[in-house]
C-alpha cells in the first residue's frame, strides 16, 4: 500500500456555517481561489468549493482503504456545527481508473486518488444557500474559525454579478489519438477475444485533444452543462500543478452514477447502450424502440446490471433491479436500470466503491482481461477518465458518479475523453460514431458554431 501524503497529519478539524443570501453559482466560482471543486448531483445539493483545508493523495492498489482511512482520522478530530445537514463538511475528490498515476499529458497532475477539504464551501438546496468555514490544524480553535465565517459571509453576499456568460473559446485545431484505421482493426482483435472466449465484454475508449481560441470559463461552462444536462452528475476537480505548469481541471457532467450510500441504503445504476437523439419526437420515439429492441444494445446492457447486482450481492440482504428504461439526454438516449439494495450492515461508502469500480459499463468482462485489452489497444492512458469521482462525509455516506462525458483543461488546450463497449456483433465504424456523439456535451461548449456562434 502506498503511503499516505496528507497535510492533516496529527491536527485537528473545526468546521462552522451559517445561512447566507444566495450568490449565483457563477459569481462563487469566478471569485473562488484554487483548487476549486463543485458537485452537483440530482436530489442532492450543489456544492462549490474553494480553496483547501486538508488534502489526502496516495496511489497503489490499496488507494481506497487509504483514503477511508485517512477520511475517517480527519473526521474523527472534528469539533462541527453545520446548521443543516446540507451543508455539512466533507470531503470532494476522485480517484484514478487504474491504481497508479502516470506521466503521460494530461494527467501528469493526476495521483492515483486525491480528496480535497475546502477551505469555504457554498452549498446551494432549492432556493437557499449555506456558507461552510472549515480549518485544519494543531492550532486551530473555534473563535478563528468563527471570525472567519464573519468576514467570508461579508464576502460571499457582496459578490458582483457574474454577468452573461462568456461565449465558447472556439475551436483552432483537433488530434485524435486513435486513427479510425487504428480503432477499425482494435475493436476487430476486441471482437476476436470475445469470440474465442477469452472475453465477454470490454469497453474501448478514444481521446481528442483541442486547442483553444482562448482559456476556457469553467464558471460558464459548468452553469451552460447544469442547464442542458439537469439530470446528470457535473464535478470540478483541480489537483495541484506541477512545476512550471498551468493548473489542471478535470469537469464533466456524466449520466451515471456509480453508488450512493446512506444510511444502509445503496442505491446505483446499469446504464449501458446508447443511440443519438431524433430531430423530430417520432423519430427520438423511433430511436429509443430501436435501441430497446436492438439485440447487442440489450446484451451489453443486461451484462452490467448482472455484474452490478452481483458485486452488490456480498455486502447485502436484498438486492433488487428496476424495470429498464430508456433515459433521455439531450444529445443522446441510453438504456438504464435503476439497482437498490440493502446492506447487511453499515459499510462506508468507499467500500461499495472499491467492489463496483470498474463496472462493465466502463471496463469489460472478465474484468482482469478486459483491463489488460484496454491497456493493449488504447494509446492513451486513462487517467481520471472513467473512474470515480464523488464524495465522503464523517457518517461514511457519499455519492460517486462515473467520470464520463468530461475532459481536463489546461489554459487553452483540453483533452475530451468517450469510450463505447464493444460485444460479440460490435460494429467498428457504429462504434466510433457512437463516441463522436459522446463527445458532443463538452464539445458543444468548446465550440462557436454550437451556441449559435
């Protein structure tokens, strides 16, 4: 297990809020010092935060015993007084799809796990809003961490108005780092594993790195993401910046979650099989009957809600799976099947993570084989991509979403990621339409033409 690199060794944590007239979400983030975080989830608050209290990283195999660990020595130090549970202190981070970090751009920020204590924090729930003052250290008491709450809640109701939002930078230039040759002849070998046997699933993903007309707004870009994309999980997530480098950001906003844990509660999805949108409502009807009916599309999907309903199995009493549906975005539909179940006994919520990451959804089957093709086949290494991102509270519930549909920033460059699962009748030239369609979300926020401009 890879040690722990912390700042919060040996102190201990005091954390204050108070009601404030709500700011706008894009004054907060425009004003908010670095490293920045936001979560927003569906039935969950909003969460923007700035600065950081405490960090914990680490890398390894043992990454999320770790983290938990560590997580739960900070909290247990805690001298808190929340006001509603909404605002409550916790801990924002992710960790990467494999368990070490890597060199390779963009990640070369990007530990194996890092979760991040801001320092303020704004909670937004319906139309109310709480500011949290938190501090970590030997020295830190109470009237400090009071005096401070003063002075920020001055600051955050005194922020000016963000104002309308910047325009997209444009797009000045694109490099796939999978030629469709190169992709045609990966999924081909994929296909051969499935069909010999020594594969069921596995899902192969491609890169595009963009530059940019300009630096990217993420305070714009995150709010236009919230607007279009309501129902989905949008993150910010910034690690610190290596020597001589510009500060990385990794954002998205992604339509699956991974698992949320509360109480004895676990509540996740199978979401698996996709198709693009109709510009007629016939033809989105049509769409999403063909996508309910399509054989592979089914396949895939029912081959993740078995694995998940199967990893859930040793922590639970029962284990039950929704009706399938079809869940519709704004640029594409996907197949989805809500998984409820009920925990033997209590469980922190990193435990849950560690069982289900990565799901088929986002790896393959057998997960082992799936993992070494995608590390055979993809030019790239993931990264944060596809891994979990989410949070931790001192009870050691949370919510984690899967980092798809997101990209990492860096000044005026960025790199967007997608990926599609490819089975037994996998098509190559459908699956690389398929990934040009994923990336369409933050495409969309990167370029001119799509805003009408």
């Amino acid at each position: 297990m890879e040690p722990l690199r912390t700042d919060a060794a040996g102190t201990h944590l005091v954390s204050r809020s108070v009601p404030v007239t709500p700011p706008s979400f894009r004054s907060v983030l425009s004003a908010a010092d670095a490293p920045r975080t936001v979560w927003s989830a569906p039935e969950e608050a909003t969460v923007a935060g700035e600065g950081a209290a405490a960090t914990l990283t680490t890398d390894g195999a043992g990454r999320f015993d770790t983290i938990r660990e560590a997580a739960e020595a900070l909290f247990a130090s805690g001298d808190v007084h929340a006001g509603t549970e909404a605002a409550r202190p916790r801990l924002f981070g992710a960790f990467g799809f494999h368990p070490d970090s890597t060199d390779s751009a963009p990640w070369e920020d990007f530990p194996g796990a890092r979760f991040v204590f801001p320092r303020v924090q704004v909670t937004w729930v319906g139309d109310d809003a709480w500011l949290t003052v938190n501090a970590v250290g030997p020295d830190v008491t109470p009237e400090s961490v009071e005096s401070r709450l003063e002075t920020e809640r001055d600051r955050i109701e005194s922020l000016p108005d963000a104002g309308d939002p910047a325009d997209p930078p444009g797009v000045r230039g694109r490099r796939r780092t999978t030629a469709r040759d190169d992709w045609r002849s990966g999924v081909a070998a994929a296909v051969d594993r499935i069909d010999s046997g020594n594969l069921r699933k596995v899902v192969l993903a491609q890169a595009l790195d963009v530059d940019l007309d300009g630096d990217l707004s993420l305070p714009d870009v995150l709010s236009r993401l919230g607007e279009r994309y309501p129902d989905c999980y949008r993150f910010l997530v910034e690690p610190d910046p290596g020597s001589g480098r510009t500060r990385a950001s990794l954002f998205g906003a992604t339509p699956e979650r991974l698992v949320s844990v509360r109480g004895r509660t676990v509540e996740t999805d199978a979401l698996a099989g996709t198709t693009g949108r109709g510009e007629t409502a016939e033809e989105d009807e049509w769409l999403a009957a063909e996508l309910a009916a399509d054989d592979k599309n089914v396949h895939e999907h029912q081959l993740v809600a078995d694995t998940i309903k199967a990893q859930l199995a040793p922590f639970a009493a029962s284990v039950s799976a929704g009706p399938r549906r079809i869940r519709r975005l704004a640029t594409v539909q996907h197949l989805r099947t809500p998984i409820t179940a009920t925990l033997d006994t209590a469980e922190h919520v990193l435990s849950l993570v560690e069982a289900l990451h990565p799901t088929p959804a986002v790896g393959g089957l057998p997960p082992e084989r799936a993992l070494e093709t995608i590390r055979e086949t993809e030019p790239f290494d993931r990264g944060w991509y596809a891994a979990p991102v989410g949070w931790i509270d001192a009870a050691g519930y949370g919510t984690f979403a899967v980092a798809l549909r997101s990209a990492v920033a860096r000044g005026d460059t960025a790199t967007l990621f997608a990926g599609v699962g490819i089975v037994s009748d996998s098509d190559p030239d459908r699956e690389w339409d398929e990934v040009q369609l994923k990336y369409r979300p933050i495409l969309d926020e990167l370029e001119r033409e799509a805003h009408g401009r």
